[in-house]
C-alpha cells in the first residue's frame, strides 16, 4: 500500500510541476528501502523535465541503470526533453545513442528533443543527421520537428537545406506555419537570396498562412540586402495595406533599402512614418537617410535632418531621465 500511496503521490507532484517535491519523496522511498519502479522512477524524471532540472534527470536515468531497473521510451524521452530546455544538445545526442545501443524503441517525442536541443545548440547538421534517421526509421515526423530543423538552418543561414526541408513537409501533406516559413525566410535574408524570399512570402499568401511582421520584416531586409529597393518599399506598402503591425525592425529594413540616389523621397516618408507611429529613428535609420540625400546632392536637406535629429535624441533623453528620476552628476579629478 505504502508504494502505491507513494508512487501516486510522486505522480501527482510531476502533473503539478512539483520536481523538489518529487525528489525528495523518491529520495524516502530509496532509504526506506522501498522497492522503486520504472513507472515511479519514469514520473519523478518527468517532473524534473517539466521544472527543466537536466541533472537531477540524468542522476535518476543513472540511478536506474545502477540499480537495474527496467528502462523504456517515455523515461527516455522525458530525460531528453530535460536536456533540450536545458540546451544540452550534446548530451541529448548521447542519450539517444544509448537508447539505440539498448535498443529501446526511438519515438516521436525523443527524436523532435533531440532535434530541438541542437537546434538551440547551433548543431543544425546532427540535426538534420536526426530527421533522416526519422526518416529511415519510419518514424512519424509531425510539424513541430520540422519546426526544429528549419529554425536551425535558420540560425546557420542554410536556406537551401531549409527550402528541401519546406519541400519535403508539401509532400508528406504537412502544412507549414507562420513559424516555420518565418525561419525560411529569415534564412534566405541571411543568405542574401532575396527572390527565394519572395517565392516563400507568396507562397504563404497563397496557402493562406497568416503573415507576421517578423516573416514580412524578414523579407524586406533580404531585399536591402540585395540592393532591392523597390522591392522592399512594395513589401512595407503591402504591410501598411494588409494592416500588419510595422515596427522598428521593418522599418528599419526598409530605410536601409533606401540608400541610393533615386529613393531619398521613401526613405524621408519611412522616417515621418516611424515619428508618426511614436517610434525614435535610430541612427542607422536617419545614416541612410542622410547617405541618400547626400547621393542626390541634397546636401541642405541632409544637414537640416541632421540637427532635427540631434533635437530628437536630446528630447528623448531628457524623457528618460525625467521618468527615472535626477541623475547623479558626475565629477572628474582635475588638476592644476
């Protein structure tokens, strides 16, 4: 009776989110000799993934195979999931490679972690090293993994790898988020394949995915990149349009497009257009605004921006400091 009543309570502690808890009941189970399960073992390991405590998990993981207590995926998984919040990505990958070697069936959940884990570690190869063996194993790879493949081709600016991983979920019928063709897109932004891009940005419109400012902001800066003004100004216009939220970041992009001769007008009206949505123009902002006026020698007008600028800067620091109180002043040694 004593180990039901206990192993409930370690159970109720895990769907609370209580690991301590958990911990120590399983710590009195221990010494009072109390014969410990995998069931019991399974949900203290659990709580400690849902607390994102990746020691104390490994510790029972280790304490279990001492003892010779019966693994199985669930625990595993659970373990693995521990490491992924704990952005262990390394240790995730060995963990697998011993559910492997023990022969413990590999599911879903273990696999997405993993996968998960080095996408937050920066290892987008061992990541998509994992979806091919999904993919060998005839394991089932729903949205979410591919979520955690694309988003770490993202982060190593491989979009090509991220456009086949696009192409493989069209054709397992899987439909790509707002989410996935955000971190596409921004992996084209990164590897200067602005058209690319575009191509993704209509197909969303086209699967009728809802665009975010991220995903848009994404596209207009692989544009600037590229020199692709026009383009970039057409992708702003399209959000203020279709009533997607501007913010400094698209803007910004857009301003950067601006840098030439012919496009001063748009970025002058991006810069009215951030002092109207309450928003301060940086000083990269307002650089290639007057970098554009210069190259259409509008010298007057780059040096009227200039100081309207400075008076911006000046009154927004005085907001500041009015909001956060008198600052102390500073005094300097000086001699003679």
């Amino acid at each position: 009776v004593d180990i039901i009543v206990q192993s409930a309570a370690i159970s109720a502690c895990e769907k609370g989110g209580e690991w301590v808890k958990a911990l120590k009941l399983l710590r009195e189970m221990v010494q009072g000799r109390v014969e410990v399960g995998t069931v019991t073992y399974s949900a203290a390991i659990s709580a400690c993934e849902k607390g994102g405590v990746w020691v104390e998990a490994l510790e029972l993981l280790r304490a279990m195979l001492q003892d010779e207590v019966q693994t199985d995926t669930i625990l595993y998984s659970s373990a693995i999931s521990a490491l992924e919040k704990g952005g262990q990505w390394v240790k995730a990958m060995e963990l697998l490679r011993v559910m492997l070697q023990d022969k413990v069936q590999v599911n879903t959940i273990a696999y997405s972690a993993a996968i998960s884990a080095c996408e937050k570690g920066g290892g987008f190869v061992k990541a998509l090293q994992l979806l091919k063996s999904m993919v060998q194993s005839s394991v089932e790879i729903g949205t979410i993994t591919y979520s955690s493949a694309v988003s770490a081709c993202e982060k190593a600016g491989e979009w090509m790898e991220a456009l086949v991983l696009l192409r493989a979920m069209a054709e397992g019928k899987l439909q790509a988020d707002t989410i996935i063709y955000s971190a596409a897109i921004s992996a084209c932004e990164k590897g200067n394949a602005w058209e690319k891009a575009l191509q993704l940005l209509s197909a969303m419109m086209q699967g009728r995915v809802k665009l975010g400012t991220i995903t848009c902001s994404a596209a207009i800066s692989a544009c600037a990149k590229s020199g692709e003004w026009a383009q970039a100004l057409g992708l702003f216009s399209a959000m203020v349009q279709s009533k997607v939220r501007t913010d400094e970041m698209s803007c910004t992009a857009s301003i950067t497009a601006c840098d030439g001769q012919a496009s001063w007008p748009w970025a002058m009206h991006l810069v009215q257009e951030m002092t109207t949505l309450g928003m301060i123009a940086s000083g990269m902002n307002l650089g290639s605004s007057i970098s554009a006026l210069q190259k259409a020698q509008l010298w007057d007008r780059a040096l009227i921006m200039f100081h309207e600028a400075r008076v911006a800067w000046t009154m927004a620091h005085e907001n500041r400091c009015d909001r956060n109180g008198p600052t102390l002043p500073v005094h300097t040694n000086q001699t003679g």
